[in-house]
C-alpha cells in the first residue's frame, strides 16, 4: 500500500526504512515530546523503545519487512528526548513510501484511550482476552490484541491483526448475538453478549464478549476495545443446574441449595408448600429460618464440621414451618465441590416423615394399650363371673355384678374414646381455625360434668385471635382437665387453665394446673421416649392422646412438677389466620 504524508492521518505515525526513521507526523512528535521532524529523521527508531521491549519491537518490525504478515501489534514502552516512557502499542505494517518499500507503524496511547489508564503492559499481564481494533477502516481489523487473547483463543498475533473478530465463529454460534454485537458497533454503543466461539484446535468455548467505542474528545469514535473472557465453566455450571432444578422442581422431597457458606440459593416448590416460606422469602437467608429448637447447638456444630469436611450428613431432626407448626423431616445434606475439590454449594434433601412417624407410633401404643386393658379388663370378668357361679344371690355376688359393669363401662368408654380419636386423626386436616375463645366453652362443660371441681380460666389473649385444628385442640384440652379432676384424690380437685400469646405472636401457651397427685413417671416416660416397654408404659391412653393432639397441631407438650403436690402441663399451640389474614 502507498501512502504519502498528505494521506497520513492525525494519528501519531512514524515510517521507517527498517529501523531507520524517515518520517514522522506531528501527531507521533507531539506524543513523543519531540519538538522538531529533522532532529529524528535518519535516526533508529529502536532508540525510541525502551531496552526491556527493544528485541521484541525489532523481531516484529523484521517480520511486517518480510510481508510475512498484514500487521503486527506490540506493547511497549516508548520515550522521546525529554520525556518519561509511555506505555503504548506500536501497530506496524509493511507500506510504501516515496517508491520505497518501508514501515508504518503507529503509536497508540493506551493511557489516554482508555478511562481507566489501562497501560500496554497491564493489557498484556491481564488474564481476560484484550483486543483494539480500528474503528475508521473498513470491517475494523484489529489493531492490538494481548497475550490473554493468544492465550483464550490459540491464534497467533499474525493470525488476528489485521482481520475481524469473526474468525472465532463456527457451527454452533448463534445469530442473535452476533446481530446484537453488530448493532453495538454499528451505533458506536457499549454491547456485551455471550456467543460460542472456536479456539483455533477447533475446540468450542462460551466466550463473554464486551465493546465499547473509545472518542476523541470531539466524539469521533477512533477505535473499539474489546475483553474476552472464558466463560465455559459457569456455563456448565448454569446447564448442570438448570437440569437439576428442573428434575428437583418435580420430586415430592423438599430440595434446596445453599453455597458454600450455607446461605440459600434455591429452594423448590415442594420446599415452599412444606415449609410455608416462599422462595422470595427464603433465598439469601439461613436454613436456621426453619430451625425448631427441638436440636441443640452442638446438633448443628456436628452437622457443620461433617458437611464442611465433604462428607454427607444424615439425620432426622424436627424443622418449624412458618406458621410455627413443628414437623419431622429424615434430612439428607450432600457437598458439591468443583474440579479442584473445593467445596463450592451443598445440597439439602428432606423427606417429610411427620406423618410415617405419628402414625407408627399411634399404632404401636394403642395396640398396646388396647390389648394391655381389654386382657385385664377380661380377667376381671372372668374371676367376677366364678364368683357367681360359685355363690348365690348374696351381697357379694351384687357386688360381683356391680364391678362387671363397672369394667363393661370402661372397654365401653375406651372404645369411644378410640373411635373418637381415630375420626378426628383422619380429618385433622380438613379442620377450620377456631377463636380462642372456645377454651371457655371447654372449661365450662367440665364444670358441668364436675361441680365438685373448681375450675379456673384466665383467658390473656387479644381479640381475634384464632387456633389451627379447633377439634382437635378440644380434645388435648379435654383429656388435660379430665385427668386433673378424675385422678385427684382431693374432695374439691382445684384446677387453673391460663392461656397467653407468645411475645413473637406466632402461638399461644396454655398452661394447666392441678392440685392432683400428678401424672405417674412412667406414664411420661413412656411418651418422652416415643415408645413403651413392659417395664416403662402407662395405664390408658390419656397422656398420648394428649401428645399425639399436640404433635398433630404442629405444638408441643411439657410437664412440670407443681409442688408441693400435682403438676403443670404446658401446650404451645401455633396460631392460625382469620379470613383477614391476620394472625
């Protein structure tokens, strides 16, 4: 190409026989500090280039001499006569000047291209792919591109100076968004997309492509720089984990995904009708949103230490849902790590087993209790009946009669007390809320069963405030105050029942008081355990139909010595919400 010094742009240019100066614009003497042309022509322009970058900027210009290549770009530092070194890129190719074969290379000044004063040398120390190509010549052949672009793409600086950028594209590259990086340059507009592109071995990879339009301070747009940035990894990661959120979307476990640090990133639909918390509400927070209090600390310091070592952690713990409602979950926690083994996301799966686990255990104890007091109840008849048989119509045979019915009357009773309790079990979940004002209903046909008992009410609870499972809490409340007053040995049982709202508002606690002699140990042994024995069981099934009501509410049911004689049971019972929706 000829090129004579009226078709030489603004642009600082230097021509050069070789190394040797023969030309230089004013642009060129301007940046370099040079006050007069004659005082460089016939001078090397080596010289202008530091030592460190000398070899490399003399092997570039002894290949664009060759014609070997169009162009060649070069990050170097460069002085004048009185000035300190620049870091600048130096874009040589082969020309002709006054009928000569020669040089052109031209200086491009990175500090004041760029906004952020990004120099050659940090361009070309940058891990990112960094390209300039020339906004004023046909296509926009690139002018410079870094190591970090060599490196991304597999092409040498010969293969890409000079060209476009679209050499990368292939097969699997997607029109959009080349038309979108179109339209950025064509509008001289700042554009990112994310394209696959092919290294030159042909491999594909996801590349991050951004531009951005560099002015003058006229707003003339002079070049496009451009970063490319591997992204195959995150990609991958992005598919993996859209095709997991997609199977975990439809699986009846609760799935969710916390990083590294256990705070959560995803969470499932079943994880939003489990546990009441909406996945806006839930990501970005803390599994121990759902934490019960059921576990104690060092529960979770076990948990943490295993997880964080890559190990999974099994367990089944009782979570809380956000209406306070507790519930068993059997919970499984599996550590993703990233090729290098570092732990990157965990992946908790929970089985909910509240409902396996309340129903195995009603099972379990009213066979039990069923056989224990229908065999001795049986045995009863059994020595009542050889008594008649064996004496007349005396006293003691009425006596004898008089305690078959007696015992007649309580497998009668128990039975409706079963059946009772099997109905409400298996509509527990059609039950309405109910106004805690009932309780006083509750109260009231107890002191209609019992007037020699003085039963007290202290109701310390606003207004509209309403209970999950009206039933079912009636029958907690039912089995509580029977207790109190059937089994008390005092000729005027005493029994308090206060309920009040807890300071967070999610639950009431409703304590009972009596003066009895209170619950055998064995009887809450049996229920804090989970499970009877021949040595460790009760004598009916009061307390557990208490426990399990509890349970069902999504409550729970503590006992407490109320010295100096009887005891202290304590239901905290979530609340429900009104037809306002208020609690």
């Amino acid at each position: 190409m000829g090129v004579t010094e009226g078709s030489i742009t603004t642009k600082p240019v230097i021509i050069h026989n070789e190394t040797t100066i023969v030309y230089a614009n004013p642009a060129s003497l301007s940046l370099l500090g040079i006050e007069s042309h004659e005082s460089i022509l016939g001078t090397s322009i080596l010289d202008l280039v530091t030592q460190s970058d000398r070899d490399s900027f003399a092997r570039q210009c002894e290949q664009v001499s060759q014609k070997d290549v169009p162009s060649l770009g070069l990050g170097v530092s460069v002085t004048g006569v009185e000035t300190e070194p620049e870091h600048l890129i130096a874009v040589s190719s082969p020309v002709e000047w006054d009928g000569s074969d020669c040089i052109q290379t031209r200086l491009i000044d990175t500090n004041a291209l760029l906004p952020s004063g990004l120099s050659a040398d940090t361009m070309d120390s940058t891990p990112v792919g960094i390209s300039i190509a020339d906004a004023s010549l046909n296509d926009n052949p690139h002018l410079y591109v870094n190591d970090g672009f060599v490196e991304l793409t597999g092409y040498p600086r010969e293969e890409v100076l000079g060209r476009n950028c679209r050499f990368l594209q292939g097969p699997e590259t997607k029109e959009e968004p080349v038309a979108e990086l179109r339209r950025g340059i064509t509008n001289a507009e700042p554009v990112t997309v994310e394209l696959r592109n092919y290294r030159k071995d042909g491999s594909m990879f996801w590349n991050r492509v951004s531009v951005s339009p560099i002015t003058t301070e006229n707003g003339e747009v002079t070049y496009f720089l451009g970063f490319q940035e591997d992204i195959s990894a995150r990609k991958a990661y992005e598919q993996e984990k859209e095709l997991f959120e997609l199977q975990a979307d439809n699986v009846d476990e609760v799935v969710f995904i916390t990083d590294s640090t256990g705070t959560i990133e995803y969470v499932n639909p079943q994880f939003e009708r489990k546990t009441g918390y909406s996945a806006q509400e839930a990501i970005g927070k803390n599994p121990r949103l759902l934490k019960s209090g059921e576990q104690d600390a060092t529960f979770y310091e076990e948990l943490w230490e295993t997880i964080t070592t890559g190990e999974v952690w099994e367990s089944e713990i009782t979570n809380k849902r956000k209406s306070g409602e507790r519930y068993q979950v059997h919970q499984r926690i599996v550590p993703v790590t990233n090729p290098n083994g570092d732990i990157t996301h965990f992946v908790a799966i929970e089985e909910d087993i509240t409902e396996s686990k309340f129903i195995d255990e009603i099972l379990d104890v009213m066979d039990r209790v069923l056989r224990h007091n229908v065999r001795s109840s049986l045995q009863a008849i059994e020595g009542y009946t050889d008594v008649l048989e064996q004496q007349g119509m005396d006293s003691d045979r009425q006596d004898a009669l008089e305690a078959i019915r007696q015992q007649t009357m309580k497998l009668d009773e128990m039975s409706e007390r079963v059946r009772r309790i099997r109905e409400l079990f298996q509509h527990r979940n059609e039950q309405h809320t109910l106004p805690i004002e009932i309780i006083s209903d509750f109260a009231q046909e107890h002191r209609d069963r019992h007037p020699e008992a003085d039963i007290e009410l202290s109701l310390e609870v606003p207004e509209g405030v309403e209970i999950c499972n009206g039933s079912l809490l009636e029958l907690a409340i039912d089995e509580a105050l029977e207790n109190a007053i059937s089994h008390n040995d005092s000729p005027h049982p005493h029994v308090s029942v206060m309920v009040q709202q807890l300071v967070d508002e999610s639950a009431v606690l409703i304590t009972i008081a009596d003066n009895g002699p209170g619950i055998p140990e064995n009887e809450w042994t049996a229920v804090t355990s989970g499970r009877e024995t021949p040595l460790v069981h009760g004598t009916g099934i009061g307390v557990w139909t208490m426990y399990w009501t509890l349970t069902a509410l999504g409550g729970t049911m503590e006992l407490v010595e109320n010295g100096p004689q009887g005891s202290i049971i304590e239901f905290q019972v979530p609340l429900g919400h009104n037809e306002s929706g208020h609690q």
